[in-house]
C-alpha cells in the first residue's frame, strides 16, 4: 500500500481541476507518482483517492503512464476525460456534497478549493458525476446499465456489458 501525501496543510495533489498550492505551483505529481510504481515495479496497481485525491486519481487515468489495473476516485473527479481505453471504475459521490457537488460545480464563497464555476478555464467547465459516468459507460464500451442498491443506502449505477467494471454509486 502506498499512500502519498499532497503538498501543503491540506495535502494537495496537482489535478487539473483541483486544488491548492500543489496545483498553483506546477508540482509535477503524476510524475512522482509514476516514478515510485516503476521503481516498486507491482504486477497490479489501483488507485483510490478522496476528495482532491479523487481527483488525481482520475486524473492519473489519462496523463500517467502506468498501466492501471482499475481507479476508485471518492468525492472528487476530473471534469474532463482524455482516455479512449477501457479501464475499471469505482466511483464514488455523496449526492448531498456541499463542496464538490454531483450536479457540477458550485458558485460563490462556499465552494471548496478554488473551483468555483467562475474560476475554472474555460469557465463553466464543471460536469455533473453522472455526465461523467456516461463518459466513462462510453470509454468501457458498456452496451447498458442498471441500478443497484449499494453501500450504505447509495444508490449503484453498474455499466452491463462492458470491457471494464464501470460503477458509480452515489
């Protein structure tokens, strides 16, 4: 198990959408994080993350050169997807998230981390999870899906048929 920390009071990763000083500084974690797989050298490697770590992860899908056996992010996810090949998905996302909202991004002072709609290049570039999901229904070639009931009262919707598991439950 390895479990980098981001950069910063609040452990910040650089992920194009979100946040802090990792990002305002151009740290370069994808690099990092694909040096210390190659040097570990595993069979299979996942990763999961939460919040601004779910966004890394998801980020890690399409600019890291490790061949990923399968990402889980958690409350947090790229809005814009660069991967055309099947990868398994876990994700995440509480539907009542004040900070990171499932509906797309938030507007004004409460948002969490610098992503308010306004401020994201090009603006209004924030996507619902469930647009996402599609996108990823897409990229894992599902011909389908279906709801389920999930963990702890979440509500699952599973791609059938697909070239890679592709769950999202919210």
């Amino acid at each position: 198990l390895l479990a980098p920390e981001g950069v910063g009071r609040v452990s910040s990763f650089n992920a194009p959408s979100c946040c802090g000083i990792s990002r305002v500084e151009h740290i370069d974690d994808v690099g990092l994080i694909d040096s210390i797989v190659d040097h570990l050298a595993p069979r299979a490697v996942f990763a999961s993350g939460f919040s601004n770590g779910g966004f890394m992860v998801s980020h890690l899908a399409s600019a890291s050169r490790v061949k990923w056996a399968g990402i889980a992010p958690t409350a947090g996810h790229e809005y814009e997807l660069a991967r055309t090949k099947p990868l398994p998905l876990y994700h995440h996302h509480c539907s009542d998230d004040e900070k990171v909202l499932a509906n797309g991004c938030c507007r004004g002072a409460g948002c969490c981390c610098g992503i308010d709609a306004a401020s994201m290049r090009p603006p209004g570039t924030c996507v619902a999870t469930s647009a996402l999901h599609r996108k990823w229904l897409d990229i894992n070639r599902c011909k389908g899906s279906r709801v389920e009931a999930g963990p702890g009262g979440a509500r699952c919707v599973v791609g059938t048929g697909c070239a890679a598991n592709t769950t999202l439950c919210l």
